[in-house]
C-alpha cells in the first residue's frame, strides 16, 4: 500500500494545559485577595460570585479542550483519497474520493473567510472548518498538489487506446 498523503487536522487551543494552571490560579489568587478585602469591607455577598467566577473560567477551559479533541485525517493511498472525521465525543464518520475526479475548491466569502472543500461528482465536502483561513489555504494548496502529481502518475481513462 502506498501512502501518498497521510495529513492530520486538529484544532487550534489557545493555551498549552500548563498555562491554563497559572491562569486560574493567579485569577483565583487575585479574587481571593479581593475576596479578603470585600469580607473586611462587610461586602461578603460578593464572594460567591467571585467563587462563581473563577469556576465558571475552569469550565470554560475544559469545554474548550473537550472540544479539541475532534479531529480530520486526510489520507491518499493506493487508488482512494479518504477523509475520516473523529467529533469530540470520538464518533467517526468517513468520506471516500475517487482521487482522479476530486478537486479541491476554496470559497471566499464577503467577510474575507475561506471555504474549504473536497468536490467531486456533485458531491462536496468543508474540510477543515476549525482551521484559520490562512491554514485552510496552505491545506487546500497542499492537497491540490498532492492530487495533480497523483493525476501525473496514472493515465487517464480518456487517453487509453
């Protein structure tokens, strides 16, 4: 089996697991430290709030990795170009392309975003939605070469004698 494109998409995350320690727990101190001055101020209906808040921050955080687990793979081998497409709870659900008549196509919309899409026989398919439009570009530029040097390399149903 010859692999011709194995690519992976994954979603962006705005803060390695790391910093997202740090973050809660600097916000945490400063509200805890405004917490203190609240309760001695005798404005201590405030802190369940303040509490409330910062819980409200951790679960924002865990939605936003949670959602990070999805992903698209991209895979060109042998005579099929297929997409697997794995949601965030793990469901999977494939797309299969015949790699002779794919095409790549990029939308532009109005607002200055890029589509990005796998066509082919009336058939499309958004590849790439969680991606910047600069990401989905690179992404549609790599695949289109990929498929032109696919299409060099094996002769066309119309040439053969």
């Amino acid at each position: 089996m010859s692999v011709a494109l194995d690519l992976t998409l994954t979603p962006n995350r705005s803060f390695a697991p790391d910093h997202v320690r740090w973050v809660l727990g600097g916000v945490g101190l400063i509200f805890f430290l405004g917490g203190l001055r609240f309760l001695a101020l005798g404005a201590w209906p405030i802190l369940p709030f303040m509490a409330l808040d910062v819980g409200l921050l951790w679960w924002a955080f865990r939605a936003s990795y949670a959602s990070g687990r999805g992903h698209e793979r991209l895979v060109l081998a042998d005579d099929r170009l297929e997409l697997l497409r794995v949601t965030p709870r793990g469901d999977e659900r494939r797309f299969g392309f015949e790699p002779l008549w794919t095409r790549v196509m990029l939308e532009e919309t109005a607002l200055g975003d890029v589509k990005l899409w796998l066509a082919m026989r009336g058939r499309r398919v958004r590849l790439g939605h969680f991606l910047s439009p600069g990401e989905r570009r690179e992404v549609g530029a790599l695949v289109s070469a990929v498929l032109a040097d696919y299409r060099a390399g094996k002769p066309s149903t119309s040439s053969m004698v």
